[in-house]
C-alpha cells in the first residue's frame, strides 16, 4: 500500500515538474518572441530616425553651402525674378575699369551698357536674348544686393530697387586692349594667364560683335554662317601645329631620360618613310641637329623622325595626363581638346600627329594653361576669371583665391620644356622676342587648315618674366595669316609689351 503511495506521489511530483518546465518554456518562448519583435521596432525606428536626421543634415548643408551654387546655375531662369527689386551691378576690370553697367533713365527704364563696345564682347558678354559670357556666369551675382540694410529697408519702402553687387574680373585692361589691336583685323583668339594663380588677364577673341546693339543685331551675329558669337579663345578646335612640338619632345625626354641630348638628325629639308613625306617650311635644309635645335628651328622632319622612335601609346597616355579629351578646369564655357594614337598608327599618320597635324585639335585656352604649367615648374593652377565680387559701395562680399588644379608634370619635365622655349626665343624662330626688358620663352606654330587648301594659322604659346611683375602665359592664334614667327609672335609682343613696361 504504501509502495503505491510513494508512486503515486512520484508520478504527481513528475507531473507537476512537467507543468512547470511547459509553463518557464512557454514563458521562454514570449520573451524570445517580445525581443524579437522589440528588435524589429528598434530597427525600424532606428532607421527611420537616420533618415531624418540626414535629410535635416542635407537641408542645411544645402542651404548654407550648395544653395548660391544652384540658384546661380546659369539655367535656372528664376533668377532673373530678382532683377524687379535689383539693378543690375557692374562688371569690371581688376584696374577699375568699368566693361558692363546699367544705366537707369529718368523713367526708371534700364539699359545694359557695355562702354568698350567690341573689345569685351566675349568675356562680359551680354544679357539680352538669353545671356553669354561673365552675364550668363556671374548672373546671380550682379542681381544680388549686399547695400547696407538700413538703405535696403529705404529702398523697399520707398519702392526704389537696390543696387546689384559688383563683379571685379581679373581681366588687365591695358593688355586686353594691346592683345585687341595687335589681332587687328584678322580672326583668331588670344588669352593670357598668370601661371602662379590661374588669373586670366587677357580674352579676346574675333570676329566679335558690339553687345551695345546685340538686340538688334540678332539675326545678323546668329544668323546661318555666323560666328560672331563663338568665344574662339575658350570654345575654338585648332590644328596645333609645331606648338604640339612641346609633347612630343617631353615624351621623348621621358622615354630617353639620360640620353635625350645624344639625340642628332640631320635635315636635308624633308623626311621619308613608307612613301611618305613631310617636309620642313619652305624645305629650308636645316643641317645638323640636336633636340634643342630641332626645337627651336621648329624642324618638322627632325620632329617627324622623333615621333617615329618614341611609343604612340606613352604618347597617348601623355596627352590625356595633358589635359586632352577631357573637359578644362574652369568655370566658363569651354570644349574639349582631342587627340588621339597609337601603335597601330600608319608611319604617316604618326609623322603628322607629332608635328601637331593629323586629327589633333586643341583650343588657345587649353595651350595656354600647358604654357602656364611649364613656367609654374609642372603645377596646373585653376583658371578663373572673377576676383572678387564687392557691393555698390566698395565692400567685399565674396573673395575667390588661387587654387592649384594638378602637377602635370614634374618639376624636371617642366626644366627640359623651359630650356627648350627660351632656345626658340634666343637662337630659334621667336627671335623677335629676345633682347626686351622682359624674358620671354615659347613655341611657333604654321598649321595647315587642311589637305586641301593652302590656308594658315599662325600659332605662338608662351610665357613671359620679369622682376617686381607676375608671370605672364599667353596663347595667340591668328588664322588664315601665315608663319607663326610673322604673324603670332608680333601679337604676343604687343601684350608683353603692355603687361611688363606699364
């Protein structure tokens, strides 16, 4: 009796510990499942909470870095919505000269005003019929007022506009207006850049147009056959004839680093390879010569015989670090240089690439910037063309500051090219530019048009130095003229002349 007793009991106490572990798994199984769904609160949550604080984190960063940048898209066409309470301001030369106004009449009527006519056109350009140049750049810009606030709240009240802010540009009028005359009558383009900044003192280009009367000038600058309006200084496609000499002399310097000046060609006044032939400038026999005397006497078949010893692919890979095929540091309309070779390159058309003919296009502006970094030991500095922009009163409202773009070359590659520009200068074709106050290196350029026409363009890329005066790089093209040495140079003269004596 009493064994079943104790059995009994022990299969109750069985049964009891048995409930107790169902109910601690049931219980278990709550939490697990509480936690669980506690998790995916705290995920979502968590989520939804980085979300909003990286949209408040966006807000304002776009309202105090990135707004002026899209409010000053020169697409954004509310902009001009400011100018019901604003008067255009000014744009000017870093000396104070006035190239771009807004005349208010006794009515109130508003006139853009351009008190150099032609010679700015492209640079300031104009703000009527959609916008082009510093208007179309700088517009948010010149429709903005910093005036002091209690004139702004007399202003408002009293229904009159405020004034625009200023736009002082880093353009030198003297040497704009030297580089303006010395083009004369001939199309073409001239630019020049201060190599340690990036400040762009000189842009002209022609044929140009009068912004005073562009409105009714219209149809005839825009019309069919028409290039009144094209900025050939930033916009235009060259063939860059000799002055491509400067890259393919530096990749031949890279590929024969510690033998370059064992480099000697004999010119007889032409070159033939796999029947073809290239022949130098009026087939002038040069004679006997090094890199350096090729260079300077810009001997097309010396150079021909260059590009047939160094690697059409380095050279490719050359020009891309130069700048080619790539859009252009700065902000102002620009178009892309071209070039394009490599090892499956016929002799012929390597001959011709690497005397700067063939399918190679470059603009003024691009050569430039090349000039630019050479004489700045190798450092590409950014171009701009905007100093600072001010109220109507004189204070700075916004200051921008030199930047360096890239080192596209090293400061030896650059040493070579320098030795090589100043030999064109004091023994070569740019002799017209030796013996001046300043001291000037560079490269000439006759390049043909193309195959079928005799037709010219006359190149110079350069730079010029002198004492107690920022450096000075200046691009020329004058097309349908001639020698480079005749018609290039003379204009870059004219412009260091002005830049380095007054």
């Amino acid at each position: 009796m009493r064994q079943k007793t104790d059995k009994s009991r022990q299969l109750k106490s069985r049964a009891r510990r048995a409930v107790k572990r169902e109910g601690e798994n049931r219980q278990q199984v709550a939490k697990t499942a509480r936690r669980h769904r506690n998790r995916e609160y705290a995920v979502v949550t968590y989520f939804f909470l980085i979300v909003f604080v990286g949209l408040i984190g966006y807000f304002l960063y776009f309202q105090f870095v990135k707004s002026d940048e899209f409010i000053n898209s020169p697409y954004n066409s509310l902009q001009d919505l400011f100018s019901k309470n604003v008067v255009r301001g000014e744009i000017q030369t870093k000396d104070g000269h006035v190239i771009a106004r807004t005349k208010v009449g006794s009515d109130a009527s508003e006139t853009r005003e351009y008190p150099d006519g032609r010679m700015f056109a492209h640079v300031a350009g104009f703000a009527v019929n959609g916008k082009a140049g510093l208007e179309k750049q700088e517009n948010f810009s010149l429709l903005r007022s910093h005036e002091f606030f209690l004139d702004q709240i007399v202003n408002d009240i009293s229904g009159k506009k405020n004034t625009g802010d200023n736009v002082v540009t880093t353009l030198d009028y003297k040497a704009q207006a030297a580089a303006y005359n010395a083009l004369g009558d001939y199309e073409g383009a001239v630019i020049a850049i201060e190599p340690k900044t990036g400040k762009i003192a000189v842009m002209v280009s022609k044929p140009d147009y009068d912004p005073n009367t562009i409105a009714s000038d219209w149809e005839s600058v825009n019309g069919d056959g028409s290039t009144s309006l094209y900025n050939r200084a930033t916009q235009g496609q060259y063939a860059p004839g000799s002055v491509f000499k400067i890259f393919t002399a530096l990749e031949y310097y890279n590929e024969n680093p510690s033998t370059y000046n064992d480099y000697s060609f004999d010119c007889d006044g032409s070159i033939t390879k796999d029947g073809f032939t290239i022949h130098c400038a009026g087939n002038k026999s040069h004679g006997q010569e090094d890199l350096t005397k090729s260079f300077a006497k810009s001997c097309n078949s010396s150079f021909s015989n260059i590009g047939l010893l160094v690697d059409n692919n380095k050279l490719n890979t050359l020009c891309d670090d130069m700048l080619f095929n790539k859009n252009l540091p700065i902000a102002f309309d620009s178009k892309k240089s071209k070039f394009a070779l490599d090892n499956n390159a016929s002799s012929a058309l390597t001959m011709q690439t690497t005397i700067g003919q063939g399918n190679t296009l470059v603009s003024p502006l691009h050569m430039c910037m090349i000039a630019g970094a050479i004489c700045n030991d190798g450092n590409l500095m950014r171009p701009y063309l905007v100093d600072h922009t001010e109220n109507a009163s004189g204070a700075l409202v916004e200051q921008n500051k030199p930047a360096s773009y890239k080192q596209i070359m090293s400061k030896d590659q650059a040493a070579f090219l320098q030795n090589l520009m100043a030999a064109v200068v004091s023994d070569g074709i740019g002799a017209k530019l030796s013996d001046q106050s300043y001291e000037a290196f560079g490269k000439t350029g006759t390049a043909q048009v193309s195959d079928s026409t005799d037709q010219t363009n006359a190149w110079f890329v350069g730079y010029g130095k002198k004492d107690g005066y920022n450096d000075l790089a200046i691009a020329v093209v004058v097309e349908d003229s001639g020698a480079g040495s005749t018609y290039a140079v003379p204009v870059a003269k004219k412009v260091f002349d002005k830049y380095f004596n007054e």
